[in-house]
C-alpha cells in the first residue's frame, strides 16, 4: 500500500495542465493587481506558494539577460529562478 509520501512518491505526482490554470488566473479580477502579480511567477516558474509569499523585491534581479529570483525553498535553501520567459520579465 502506498501512503504517497516517501520513496516513489515522486513518480505518482502529477502537474496541472497549463489550460486550468491560465483558466484559474483569468478569474482572478484585473483590479486585484496584486494577487495576479503573485499568481504569475507561480504559474510561469514553477514556485511553490510557500517560496512566491516569502518573496522580496530584493529577491529579483532584472539584469539584461540575467533576469532571475533568489528563491528561499524547502530547507532553507537559496536558489535561483530564471526568469527567461518574456512574457514574466516584461
């Protein structure tokens, strides 16, 4: 019996398609700037809600042709996001 959690859980874990979730932030109102900023780097790089809240601006680094975020993940650990997508960068 598998419990999903510990080894193979991995395997069993599935994504949600692009198409939902473009659906999710359509309904998401265009006054609500903020919860839309939020949202977007969620959806374009694959940060998990936990790392896009414990976001500062000091956290992004718009440097031409080196757009990034240092991300504070699980653990504790520092790591870097691209932001190589046009569409976040703009």
């Amino acid at each position: 019996m598998q419990t999903g959690s510990g080894e193979g859980a991995a395997a069993d874990a599935a994504g949600v398609g692009r198409e939902p979730v473009e659906g999710i932030l359509a309904k998401i109102p265009t006054a609500r700037l903020r919860d839309r900023l939020l949202f977007r780097p969620m959806l374009e790089t694959g940060l998990r809600v936990g790392e896009a809240l414990a976001l500062y601006v000091e956290d992004l680094d718009l440097t031409p042709d080196d757009e990034h975020l240092r991300v504070l993940g699980k653990g504790g650990k520092r790591r870097t996001v691209l932001l190589d997508d046009p569409q976040v960068v703009r």
